[in-house]
C-alpha cells in the first residue's frame, strides 16, 4: 500500500460512517479518495482581487496574519448558523463533504466519487478543483436527469463586492467542471426577518467569466513571482481590513 494509499484509508477511517476504500469500474480497482494539489483557493481570489500582495502574504507568510478580532468570529459564526440553517430548512439530508472526509485535499475525490452515485442528490461543501483551483459550494443539488444547481449562502442583507468576486470565481469554475449541466447558481441572502432570498445569478456571471479566467492567470504569476511591492493605502481596508496591516508596518519600521 503507497503512502497515498494509507493517507486515503485513515481519512476514510475518521469518517462519520464506514466507506468502502475502493469501487470497481471496468473491471479495475480505484481509491474512492486521493490527494490533489491546488493553486488558487476561493478565499485567496478574493484577497488577490482586493491587493496582489495581500495574495502573496496569505500564500507565503499566514503565520504573520494578525488573528481575527471578536466581532470578525462573530460574522464567520453567524453566517455558518445562517448557512445550516438554510440547509437544514431548504435542503435536509444532504451529504456534507467536508465532514465525512476531514481532509480538504481529497475533497474533491469525495465529492466526483457522490456524483457518480445515483441515489445521491444533495451534496453540502461540493469540492471541485478545475485549472488549479479550489472551491468549496454550500449546497449542490443534482436533479433525476443530472442537472445541476448550486446554493452559495452568505449572512449580509444585500450584495457587495466581496460576495460578487466570491459568486465569479466559483461560477467560473463550476461553469468549466458542468457546461451545460450547470442549470442555476443561485445566491442566498440573508433577511431581517431571520429568513432568506434566493437570486439565480447564472445570468449575470457568465458575463464575468472571461474575466475571471484572465484574473486567475494573473494571480498564478503573482504566486510564482517575488513579493509585490505595493504601498498601503485605501484599498487596504476594502472591502475587508487586511489581515497583513500590523505586519506591514512592523516590517517599514525595521
């Protein structure tokens, strides 16, 4: 048994419940789970579209992230109770990724493994990994003729243009891994009144998506390139307060 192999086995063995380690197609055996490498995550497009450098910190140098402050935990814990609850209410009884496996770099292994299977409908952190990079989606919903819908839920009460780099880089690659098989990718938005909105924004990314593909690219270059030489400023503080601030000063006063 490879490294790979034994890897694959313990991720399967800290699962909720048992998985086969392997299924037959074509008569040869395969691991239903094997490591893959990325480039680009969903989170490092965003940082990169808001500052180059602020990308090539997060890839290089986490450990000098400042932590996050009380009130930014309280916004992550909202929208992942926001989240389940969407599921919960919207989408029971769906297969969460993430959870069963444990380790994000089999994943997408998993989540290809769930799609070949007919009796699984809905799926919760769906992994794909297209052109070096990531993405996670909070709900994936496959209809009886294997059309696809995807559910990306965020806590805020309106659009910005955080969430519309988030929607840009997952449609882009959604759009690659399904083409035509990508029937809605739908937007949730929380509302006062503790429920939700649902927008199909298929329509309005797909007009992004040259754009986006030219932005990965560029971000590649960034990330096998020397540390880009950009002053604070403004753009520092949106449309999220850069984790890398206090260091950057630090850094200026040495």
């Amino acid at each position: 048994m490879t490294v790979l192999e034994k890897e694959s086995v313990m991720a399967i063995s800290n699962s909720k419940d048992e998985l086969e380690y392997r299924t037959e197609e074509e008569g040869n055996v395969h691991p239903i789970l094997y490591a893959e490498n990325w480039e680009l995550f969903k989170s490092s497009f965003v940082k990169g579209r808001q500052c180059a450098k602020y990308l090539f910190l997060d890839k290089f140098n986490r450990n000098k992230r400042t932590p996050p402050s009380e009130e930014t935990v309280l916004a992550f814990e909202k929208g992942h109770r926001f989240e389940n609850m969407f599921r919960d209410e919207k989408f029971p009884g769906g297969i969460n990724v993430k959870d069963k496996v444990g380790i994000i770099a089999h994943c997408k292994s998993y989540t290809d493994y769930l799609l070949k299977k007919d009796d699984t409908s809905i799926i919760y952190e769906a992994t794909f990994m297209v052109s070096d990079v990531l993405i996670m989606c909070d709900v994936l919903v496959k209809n009886d003729s294997g059309m696809i819908d995807i559910y990306e839920c965020k806590s805020a009460l309106a659009i910005n243009d955080a969430i519309k780099n988030d929607l840009a880089i997952q449609y882009a690659i959604c759009k690659k891994r399904f083409g035509d098989k990508l029937k809605s990718f739908n937007l949730v938005l929380a509302t006062e009144d503790e429920g939700w909105t649902i927008t199909d924004m298929k329509s309005e990314l797909k007009n992004k998506v040259e754009d986006t593909n030219r932005l990965i690219d560029e971000f590649k270059n960034v990330l096998s390139s020397s540390e880009p030489n950009i002053s604070m400023g403004s753009h520092c503080e949106t449309p999220y307060r850069c984790e890398f601030i206090e260091y950057y000063v630090k850094q200026q006063k040495m």
